[in-house]
C-alpha cells in the first residue's frame, strides 16, 4: 500500500481491513493500491491478481471511506466474474489453443 498526500493512519487502517475481507473470500496473487488526497476528497487505486488474472478498479470519493467502500464494491465485483471464470474452465491440464 502506498499513500500520497496527507493520508490518516486510521484511513490508512480502514483501507487495509476491507482488503483483508476480500483476501479472505478470494485468493490473491498479489495486491497493490494507493491512497492519495485529492482536493478535499480522496482517491483510491487498486489491483489485484487473480488466478493470474489481473483486475483494477479506481475511485475518488468526498470523504475517504466513501471512496474506499466504492473501490472495494468494484474489485470484489470483479474478483467473483474471476471467481466464476475460473471455476468454468475445464481442467484438461493442457490449452485448447
């Protein structure tokens, strides 16, 4: 995690949980996101790989846990249409192409 600007620790600490429980419900390969002050408001970036398929979702909010709620709605949106992929796929153990 990376901070740019004047970040709260507690903001900082609110950002990590959230990504705690999307870690919990989907295996991560990896995990990157930054926290910036924008304006008066904050943004927030994150990627994520899963399955070694990367997704990334980015948001700015009024306050900072608008931002974060709104990001974390995004990546796990997105990790559960992984998810789904990843459970379609047949396991021949080889491509098909």
């Amino acid at each position: 995690m990376t901070t740019r600007g004047r970040v709260d620790p507690v903001v900082v600490g609110y950002a990590l949980d959230q990504l705690r429980c999307l870690a919990a419900e989907h295996p991560l390969d990896s995990l990157r996101v930054e926290v910036a002050r924008d304006g008066h408001g904050m943004r927030v970036e994150v990627t994520a790989v899963l399955a070694g398929r990367a997704v990334r979702a980015a948001t700015a909010g009024c306050t900072p846990r608008a931002a974060i709620d709104r990001v974390y709605d995004e990546i796990t949106g997105q990790a559960q249409l992984v998810a789904r992929w990843v459970r379609s796929r047949p396991h021949s153990g080889h491509d098909s192409g």
